[in-house]
C-alpha cells in the first residue's frame, strides 16, 4: 500500500537535472550524431496514392555527385525485407516493389555522401507510375466493388476490412435500448474524429552504424521504445539480438510518433550493412506528417439510453477505423482497437456494446498515436459529447446529469459493464472543485445575460476518465513481449547511485522524477541519484514510454526495486549494529535501534559497508533489479470547464477561460505534473480547433506541412489554469497513476462541449471537430445569428 | 527541404543590382528577405540559375515623412513597421498590416518591397498599399520611374508591371489629413498564416464627415491582389454609417473572387469579405474622426 | 555551383569557411561548424527550432543561405553562458520548468533575448506576440511565459537603470 511512502522526495517541486544539457544546447540528438565517414540517405516517394510502378531508373541518381547507391524495393525483395511486420499483426511496405498504396510511399533509399547530394539523387530517380483507381473514403472501402488496396494479403484478407472487433453484452444493451425507446430516452450521435498527427519538433531518424569488424549493429534512433525495436529489428533483419544496439539519446518528444518502427530505418540499417559506413536518415517535417503514424481517423456512431430523469442505463458504440494503407497502429497485440472500450467513461452504465470495423485506405499507415492512451482520446471525447446531447434532452445542465451519473467513491474498485476494474475515483470531487474555480453558478448567470442580448457563450465541462499503466502481462503485450517495465539500481560505495530504467522520455523528465522516487525510498537527495535510459546495452529490458505508462510501471518498479535495496541495507545495518532486524526503525536516510536513536547508520555508511565489512552471509555490493508486471492498469480522471466566447462575424472561437482539475494519485513532482498537464492541454486544444490532416479525392495529402498543419502558437493557446485532486492508486507502490496524456484525453470535448453550449439554445447539438471558424459561421448563417 | 543548385551573387548598388539583372535575364531572382523565396527553392518550385542578394544596398530600408508623403525604403523590415511611432501614430493601417504578416521573427527580415513585388495575393501589403493609393518607385537600366500602385499588379497571379531589369526601390504612402483614418483587418487561421481574407480601408472625411476618399483593397481572395471599385466608390460623397458600410461591404464582397481552400469554403470567404469590410471600416472610420488612436500590438 | 568565402562570427569567435552558395545557414552550424544546438524541425520557416540571432535580430537560420551571413555577428545558444555564468534566459528556463524535450528551447531561448532587448518589461501579451514564431509542442507556453518574465526581471535588475513600464509586469 501506498501508506509507506516517504515524503523526502516525493511531491517536491524539484528543478529538473536534465535542463543542464538542454539550456546550454548540449542535448543529444539524433540529427546531432556525427560519425567518422558517415553517409546520409534520403527517400525517394510516390507522389501517387495508388499506383503500379510500371519502370523505376536509378542510373541517373547514381551519376548524380556523392550519390553511392540506390537500394530499391527490389533489392529488398532479394533479401527478403521488402515488407516488414507491424506492431498491429498486418505487414508494411518497406520500399515498394511493384505498387505503392498511398501518397509519400517509400519507393527508393539514396545513399549519398552529403545531405545535399542525396537530396539531389532522390530528384534524380525517375519512376513511371500506372495511377490506379484511389479509395479515401474508409465506407466506401467496403462497398462490394471497391477496388482490393491490398492484393498482396488477399489469401486471409480477401476485401478491404481489416478486422471486426466487438465486446460487451450485445443483447442485455440491446433489451436496455428496447426498454429506453419504450419508457426512457434514447440520443445518438454521429461523430467524425479526423486525422492528425504527432508532430513532435524533432522528426524521426536514426544512425545506423554496422561495424563489420565486430559484427555489432548500433542504431541511434528516435524510438520510445528503445528494447522492443531492438527485438524487431533481431527478428525482422535476422540479425543477433546480443549484437544489436539501440540508442535513443534525448528525443525532441514523442507523442506515439516514435514507436513505430518505420521504412526509412531498416533502409539506413540495410545500407549500412551494404556499404559498411554509418549511414543517417533524418525525415523532413513534409514526410514525417505524410509518411508516419497518425492518429486518430474514428468514424463513431454512439447511442445512449437513459432514464427519463436521465440516469443512463446502457451504451452502444459502431466505429469504422481508417488506419491507411497498412494497420501500423501500435497497441497492445490483443487490443487492436486500444483501449476504446473505456468509454462508458466516468458513469455508471449497465449495459455497453462496441464494436469496431477497420478497413483500409490509401492513406499513410498508422492508427494510434497523438498522446491518445490507445484511443482512450476518442473514447473519452465520444462519451463526453454524447452525454451533452442526453443533459439537452433531458432538460439538465450537463454538471448536474454529470453529478447524477458519476461512479460512486465507494463503488471502487470499480467493474465497468466493458470489464475494465478502475482502480479509484471520485469523480463528484473533482468536478465540484472545477466548479468552484469557476464559479459556475456565476457563469451560468452570466451566459444567460449575454444570451438575453444576443451574445454567445458557451461553457463545456468534460469529466474523463483514463485508462493507462499498459499492463497486467497476461493481456498487454507488444509484439509478444509482455508490458512489464523494470529498473536496476546500483549504489556506489560512497552512497551515491546509478538507476537505469526500462522507459524512455521525451521530455518528461524522468532523469528527474524517477529519481525522486528512488531518494524518496532511501531519503536522499535526488541530486545523488542519476537515472539513465535509453541505452539498450545498458538499460534494463523495458517497453518503453507511451500511453502514459512509465510512471505507473516503471514508477513502480523503481520504487520495489528501491525498497529491495532498503531491505538488503537493514541486513548490514542489523549486521553492524549487532540487533536483529526487528530491532531496527527506519527514518528518511537511515536505520536506527529501537529506543535508541542515536545508534543508527546511514544509507551512506551502509552502502560503504556493503563493499567494505559486508555480512559474510550475504552477497557484497548494494544493487537491486525489478521487472514489474502490473497487477492492473491505473485510472488517473479529471474534470475540466472551459468557457468560450463565439465571434458572431467570424465563427471564432475565443477561450476566454480553461480549468483543468486533474487527478493523477500521488504526484512525485507537482512542478513536472504541472507541465504535463500545459503541454497535454495544448495538444487538446489543437485537435478541438486547429489540426486536421486529410486527403482529397485523388488522395493528395492535405495539411501535409507546418504552414497548413495548425500547430498553436503562443497566441492560440490560452494561459491555462490547473487544480488538483489526489486518489492514490490502491495497487500501485506509491499510489501514482501517471498524468501525461490525461489533458490530450480530457480536452477537446470541453472545448467542442463549450461551442456547442453556446448554440444549445437554437437547438445545436454538435459540430464535428476541428470547429474551424467556417464551420461555426456555417451554423451562425443558418440560425440566422451572423453578424457583423 | 534541401535547394537545387544556383549561383549567388551580392548587389552592392542599385544599379549594380540592374546591370546584374540585366546580365542574367529571367535565370535571376533577387533575394531580399528570402522568407517567400529560400521555402521555394527548398521546395525546388522555382530553380533560378543565379540569386542576386540587395541586402547590403545601403541606404534603401527608411521610414521617412516629408512633404505629405511617406517614403518607405524597400528594403524596410516589418520589424521597423511594428516598433516605429511614426507608423504607430500616423498610419495604423500600416502597423495592422505590418504585424500581420507571417510571425515576429519572419518580420525581422521580410521586407516591404518583398511583399509587394513578389505579387502574392496572398501577401498583406497589396491590399493596404491599394486602399492607401500608394506609388511605387522602381529604378531600371531606362532610368527610375513611379508606378501607381492600381497599376502595379497586373491580371496574372504572382505578375507585376515591373520591367525585367527593374527593381522596387521606394514605396509613397500620402501623409494623413486630420481627418482621414485606415485600418487592416486580417482574418487568420493561426498566427503567422496568410489570411483567409483581409480588407485593408482608408477613409478621408471632409469637415460635414463626407467621405471624400476611399480605397478598399482585399487579401486572398482572388487570383490577384484586389482594388474593391465600386465598394470605394458607394462611399463617396456619403457619411459613413451602418447604411453606406454595409452597402460597400456587400460591394467588396461581390469583388472578390475566393476559392474553397484549405482556408475555408467560397461562401464563407466571401461572407467574411463583407464583414472584414464593416469592421475596417469601422475602425477607419474611429481614426479619421480621432475616437481611436494607434494600432494593434 | 559557385562557392564563397564566408568569415562569421559567432558567439565572438570568428569562423572562416567555404560554402557553396545554396548552403543553409542551419546546416553550416549544425553539419560544418558542429554547432548543433540550433535545431531543425520543419521546412516551412514555420516552427522557429532553427533560430539564432543575426547582428542582433533573431532569425530562422533555415530560411537564410550561410553565404548572407558573411561579415555579420551570430549568437547561437552555445554563446549564453559566458565564464560560467548562465544567461538570465537560461536560468528563467530552468526554474519556470520551461522545457520538457528541449528541442525548440535554444530557438525559443534567442527569441526571447532579441524580445527582452527590444522590451525589457513586456506584459504577458507582449511576450505570447514576440515568440508566436517559435512553436513548442511539449509545455503549453505557459511556463516559457513565465521563464521570460523572470529573466526580464533579472536583466532590468542587473542593468540597474530606470525603465519606464510596460504595460505592467508579470505573473
């Protein structure tokens, strides 16, 4: 239980040990890794959606200066990487071979001296393209005539659907449904969450380095999951894992583009091989929002029946997925919609059922990405609209039928009717405290003044719950590995330590907070504990840093394995005391004799000890590992209000206000939490009013680049307020559940919520996300609200 | 992401910037700013043989008022726009337009001459210059001559009357009256994109509050930059109020030509003609008639 | 292809180089001189990773040719520290928790020393205006907000002349 934490350490506002590099320009990244006789390589791509490759002529790239080689999918073919497995069972293009499936595909890899050279034997490669017919719309992929996007897989995936998942009770929720048409409520809702895309600042690269000498493959990459692609990269290139190095140095965020393992880093680890120099390939901005993993893409049709009185009774979900041209999408392998069935959400619903279909377009691959939780981002946003639309038609204001529905604190640990167990809760906190910050009461008054003279005002409330911690071994697994994570801990001889975790940041700071774990249980100074990653000689096994999972696995790990070394330290501590172990009381920092204080030894002391005068009956050294398999996932929840003022002229979305009260269990640094919780807000607001990434019907990319893919600025964003509550984990060693993607999660319906609020009154019940300005005037225009 | 190759040469006159277009013809492109020209080599949509670079020709970036004309250098920053108090306090419109354009850091290289002899429609100066019944002074091997800015662009997207051999040197603004008053407004998808429209107006008023003058120039929503005729025209003689604005902002609207683009669907375009219009208008209005002073930050 | 004989200098050193003409002033830092803590991430001059400040001004050292800077005086963000002292923008960064990744902090960082140089007591919007050419996808810009009134403060504090007020200070 969590009731043993130590407060030296945990919840301080500890200033971040790895801003020392990053302040001076000292970090370490990709693109900063500078080999001796280093090449570069470079893409060549389709600039069709779907077409055969008639005629593919690399001779005048290879007369282009410092061009070395063309690898092209043929080539691949020989040695049997022409496509490579996804982490979703389907399989990818990795260089085209004799037909591309989507705008940007992968079709040649020059290798070249220089950046520049290579840049110039990509426009070099002449490729003759047959265009064949093109399906962008994910329905019309299924009708009985679609052209077959995937001929290569046609023996077990003969038409363009790439699977059928459903769970839940389809007949209680259908009785349910028959009972609420008849003497209940029924609302349903139509909702489309368009595609869109990561975007970290950095891109994805990698060095590959193949020393023939040796016989050892090191690859800086951009990898979130440093030890799972290790493994990929073993199984896929057939190469031993033992002389296989992955490096993710520092990486300019993540956000789930990094997991994938994509096309342009088995070419440079190919022609690296082949040519025996490091080889680099970094994408442009162009190619990694037209080329990598997406998010999002969710057609959703959502039903909810409810009590007249609004008290819901069941949930029925039917998604179409669009996951492109290759299902990409990194999730755990038995989950190949995610997490999605967590949106029953934060309410007590009796019956739920969902099912997903996912089919294939000519689009980029991918699926799960964007700080999403394995969609919990389009669970939590459909059951926050949907509970909206039953609050209008019920006649309530949405925080109370919020307030009326929500789990109940004693009813956890919770059993959802969708057979997730929610850890802890209290949602009802939450949501009053937001309130409170508010003053709703007062903005409902005022809303109802500005509405009277005819100004619109909206306040949106979304109340989410998220499901993160990936997970209990026995059903989280990527690529087979089970989701467990791990830290070793060494002490040194003079008391001070080196932790490697299996997790990876990419700007988390877990330098900082894992190491605020590990002083916390031993009552030290953070400053005397160094955490690495990212370094797969080095690290211990891990999968790896997304779906916010670290703190709750890796968290944990680092706390037990932490405790292991605190155990074996009351050992010595007995040991030279000259007491038995029961005799010995813990305080931050030090073991002391019961009833006598003063006769203590320090952890310092006792890690000397441990190389200098250890027990004879036990091991030297003062080290500890822990691989942690989770017993469950955490369930961090929250509640957020914003309040929108809407530009009658224009259809602007102004926000004039944004509460966000988050609810993460324990916090081990109130300052990093804080952070997360601004950058996971602004990665809501994005998608909510700006982000969009689609294609046109001869599918061009649209939105392809910074200029047309709307990044807030400084000027978007509003200056967000923050509260909290605090529901440790029951399960979990410190209580902690994770926060990183609970704003991504719990935002962008609070904001579509607030638009709507302020258009509920003609009658408006929702607008589909981005709400772009256009889309706004559109419905002021025909309700006859335009103005100047 | 990575140019094709070109030559580059520096300018360390104008006129050695118009011998060496002379030299190379239509290989040549000149760098100014480079914020419209280096994204487009880096694309490899436009592959010049040579660059010529102006950017050390001294003495073209200054903000200058004499003689009931301001003369704006060509090679003036926007950054010298947003920060001067000359602008600031007699010609606002400009400082909407300045701060307007792309983002603060862009602002610090994009020129005045650049935004207007690239012939974007897109850009933000076209439409203001316009309203403001600019003059353009160009400098070729025949000499320097001053083009008015309603024959600067012509009909063709990205085209100006520009000679081939010429260059921009000096732009002409009329000094304010007491009581004339322009204003910009862009509309914008994010901070630092080209608008999804934007009207740019300028009123002078005479002693009774009778428009005198008016020009009215619109952003991005057509092939070319636009001069709204009619919509100026509806105004003269008149008192600006609802009436007379939103019969003008009607006539704006009717003079442009959007597209449905990534910025927004052709109605809505056009519909925010109109109402850019009124809100410019308004603001020209506040200024000429002193209830206002200064632009936006 | 022609190439030219740049002299730059930058943090006050002077580099001597040659360079072909279509050479970008980021790839001559970062690849030639080593300088790699401007960084790149986009090819639209949209998102400010790359920028640097050029005889004072900052810059998007993507979208200008390593040729233009010859003659001309760089800061990059490998000059802020001088003899051991950070640069009160450095500090502002680190104790407003105003990174995460770190990626867009060197460019963001300069932006916001050519701001303070220009406005040594900018208000909150003043501030959001000056570094809406810099994009940060990891802290929300709340806290890159408050770095940079921080470091305002200590740069007014140590220049120690009277400044005349913004339009009111910070946080």
């Amino acid at each position: 239980m969590s009731t043993e934490v130590h407060k030296h350490g945990l919840g301080e506002a500890y200033k971040r040990k790895e801003d020392a590099r990053f302040i001076r320009g000292k970090g370490n990244y990709v693109d900063d890794v500078q080999l001796p006789g280093m090449l570069y390589g470079d893409i060549v791509r389709s600039p069709y959606a779907h077409a055969l490759i008639k005629r593919l002529d690399i001779s005048a790239a290879l007369k282009v200066p410092g061009v070395l080689a063309v690898i092209t999918g043929k080539d691949l073919e020989a040695a049997g990487l022409a496509w490579m497995p996804t982490l979703s069972g389907d399989t990818e293009a990795v260089l085209a071979v004799d037909r591309v499936h989507f705008q940007m595909q992968e079709v040649a890899f020059v290798v070249a001296t220089s950046r520049y050279a290579a840049a110039d034997g990509v426009e070099a490669v002449d490729v003759d393209y047959e265009p064949l017919p093109v399906v962008i719309d994910p329905k019309k992929a299924l009708d009985q005539d679609a052209p077959l996007l995937r001929p290569d897989k046609k023996d077990r995936q003969p038409t363009n659907q790439i699977y059928h998942w459903e769970t839940g009770d389809r007949s209680g929720t259908d009785a349910a449904f028959a009972e609420a048409a008849a003497n209940g409520v029924v609302v349903q809702q139509d909702m489309y969450i368009p595609r869109i895309h990561p975007a970290p600042i950095e891109t994805c690269g990698c060095v590959a380095d193949f020393q023939k000498a040796t016989g050892k493959l090191t690859v800086w990459l951009t990898s979130q999951a440093p030890h799972a692609h290790r493994t990929l990269f073993a199984i896929v290139a057939g190469l031993p894992e033992h002389r296989i190095r992955i490096i993710s140095p520092d990486l300019g965020g993540g956000f789930g583009n990094k997991v994938p393992i994509y096309p342009g880093y088995v070419c440079a680890v190919v022609a690296s091989l082949t040519t025996g120099h490091p080889v680099k390939w970094i994408e442009d901005r162009s190619e990694n929002l037209g080329s990598t993993g997406f998010g999002r893409d969710y057609h959703i049709h959502a039903e909810l029946a409810a009590d007249k009185d609004g008290t819901v009774q069941a949930l029925r979900v039917h998604t179409l997925a669009d996951h492109g041209a290759f299902d990409a999408a990194a999730q755990p392998t038995k989950f190949p919609a995610g997490l999605f069935h967590i949106c029953t959400g934060s309410y007590d619903f009796k019956h739920a059922f969902v099912d997903v279909d996912a089919v294939h377009t000519n689009k980029a691959p991918g699926g799960i990405a964007y700080r999403c939780s394995f969609r919990v981002t389009e669970a939590s946003y459909l059951i926050e609209r949907i509970m909206d639309t039953l609050a209008r038609e019920v006649g309530k204001d949405p925080a109370d039928l919020r307030l009326q529905n929500f789990i109940k604190p004693e009813a956890f640990p919770y059993r959802s009717s969708l057979d997730w167990t929610y850890d802890s809760g209290n949602y009802e906190a939450a949501l009053r405290l937001a309130m409170k910050n508010v003053d709703y009461e007062g903005l409902r008054r005022e809303q109802a003044e500005k509405r009277a003279r005819g100004e619109l005002m909206g306040i949106g409330i979304s109340s989410f719950t998220e499901i993160v911690g990936a997970g209990p071994g026995k059903h989280f697994d990527i690529a087979g590995i089970q989701m467990f994570d791990s830290c070793e801990i060494r002490v040194h001889p003079t008391g001070k330590i080196l932790a490697r975790i299996g997790v990876q940041t990419q700007g988390q700071g877990h330098e900082t907070t894992f190491a605020q774990i590990i002083a916390a249980e031993l009552g030290m100074s953070p400053d005397d504990v160094d955490v690495e990653h990212g370094d797969t000689d080095t690290a211990p096994y891990g999968l790896g840093t997304y779906a916010s999972r670290s703190t709750p696995v890796a968290g944990a790990a680092t706390a037990l394995a932490a405790r292991k070394v605190r155990d074996k330290a009351k050992k010595i501590a007995a040991y030279l005391l000259e007491v038995g172990e029961d005799d010995l009381e813990w305080e931050p920092g030090r073991f002391y004799v019961k009833g006598a204080p003063g006769k203590g030894k320090t952890i310092q002391e006792l890690a000397f000890a441990a190389y200098s005068n250890c027990p004879p009956y036990l091991e030297p050294g003062l080290e500890a590992v822990n691989y942690y398999d989770p017993p469950n996932l955490t369930y961090p929840f929250g509640s957020y209000i914003c309040v929108v003022d809407l530009d009658r002229g224009t259809g602007e979305v102004h926000i004039r206000r944004f509460m966000a009260v988050d609810d993460c269990g324990t916090i081990i640094n109130p300052m990093v939490v804080e952070g997360q919780i601004h950058g996971g807000l602004t990665q809501g607001l994005a998608p909510a009013l700006y982000e969009e990434l689609y294609y046109d019907e001869d599918g061009n990319i649209r939105g392809g680049n910074f200029q047309d893919y709307l990044i807030p600025t400084s000027m978007e964003t509003p200056h967000w307020e923050t509260d909290r509550t605090v529901t440790p984990s029951p399960h979990h060693p410190i209580g902690a559940k994770g926060v990183g993607e609970s704003p991504t999660v719990g935002a962008p319906q609070a904001i579509a919520n607030a638009v709507v609020d302020a258009l509920a009154h003609v009658g408006v019940r929702h607008i589909d996300i981005p709400i772009t300005p256009w889309k706004v005037w559109q419905v002021l225009n025909e309700h006859g609200l335009a103005a100047d | 992401m990575i140019p094709g190759s070109f030559d580059y040469v520096q300018a360390n006159s104008v006129p050695e910037a118009v011998a060496l277009l002379e030299q190379h013809g239509d290989e040549a492109k000149i760098l100014a700013g480079g914020h419209s020209l280096i994204p487009l080599l880096r694309f490899r949509l436009a592959a010049p043989a040579v660059l010529i670079d102006i950017n050390r020709i001294a003495g073209l970036e200054y903000l200058q008022e004499t003689d009931g004309v301001l003369h704006i250098g060509a090679l003036t920053r926007e950054a010298a726009l947003d920060v001067s108090p000359l602008i600031r306090t007699r010609y606002p419109i400009l400082l909407d337009t300045s701060t307007g354009v792309a983002d603060p850091v862009v602002r610090n290289w994009a020129t005045v001459g650049g935004n207007l002899a690239h012939a974007d429609p897109a850009n933000d100066h076209p439409a203001t210059m316009l309203a403001l019944g600019a003059r353009m002074v160009v400098v070729g091997p025949a000499g320097e001559r001053v083009i008015p800015i309603e024959e600067f662009f012509t009909d063709a997207t990205f085209e100006t009357t520009l000679q081939p051999s010429e260059i921009l040197t000096e732009i002409r603004v009329p000094a304010p009256t007491a009581s004339s008053g322009g204003a910009y407004v862009k509309l914008e998808r994010k901070v630092g994109d080209y608008a999804i429209a934007g009207v740019a107006a300028s009123v002078t008023l005479d002693s009774g509050g009778l428009v005198t003058y008016a020009g009215i120039g619109l952003t991005n929503v057509g092939p070319t930059p636009i001069k709204a005729r009619s919509a100026e025209q509806s105004l003269l003689g008149k008192a600006l109020d609802d009436s007379s604005i939103h019969q003008a902002a009607d006539l704006a609207a009717a003079a442009s030509q959007p597209v449905s683009d990534m910025r927004g669907p052709v109605e809505y375009k056009r519909a925010m003609v109109r109402t850019l219009c009124v809100r410019a208008l308004r603001k020209a209005h506040a200024r000429a008639t002193g209830q206002e002073e200064g632009g936006r930050v | 292809m022609s190439t030219h004989h740049i002299s730059v200098t930058i943090n006050g050193t002077v580099y001597e180089d040659d360079v072909d003409s279509r050479t970008l002033l980021v790839h001559w830092l970062r690849d030639h001189l080593r300088l790699t803590g401007t960084h790149i991430g986009c090819d639209t001059s949209s998102c400010g990773a790359c920028t640097v400040l050029v005889d004072g001004k900052a810059t998007k050292s993507c979208t200008m040719l390593a040729v233009q800077a010859n003659g001309r005086q760089l800061m990059t963000v490998e000059g802020l520290e001088q003899n051991g002292q950070l640069h009160p923008i450095q500090e502002g960064f680190h104790e407003k928790h105003a990174l995460q990744c770190g990626y867009c902090t060197p460019g963001m960082m300069l932006t916001s020393i050519a701001l303070l140089q220009n406005n040594p007591n900018p208000s909150e919007h003043e501030i959001r205006v000056g570094i809406s050419g810099n994009l940060c996808r990891c802290t929300g810009y709340v806290n890159i907000v408050r770095a940079v009134q921080y470091a305002a403060e200590k740069m007014r504090e140590s220049a120690q002349v009277p400044v005349s007020a913004g339009e009111g200070g910070g946080q």
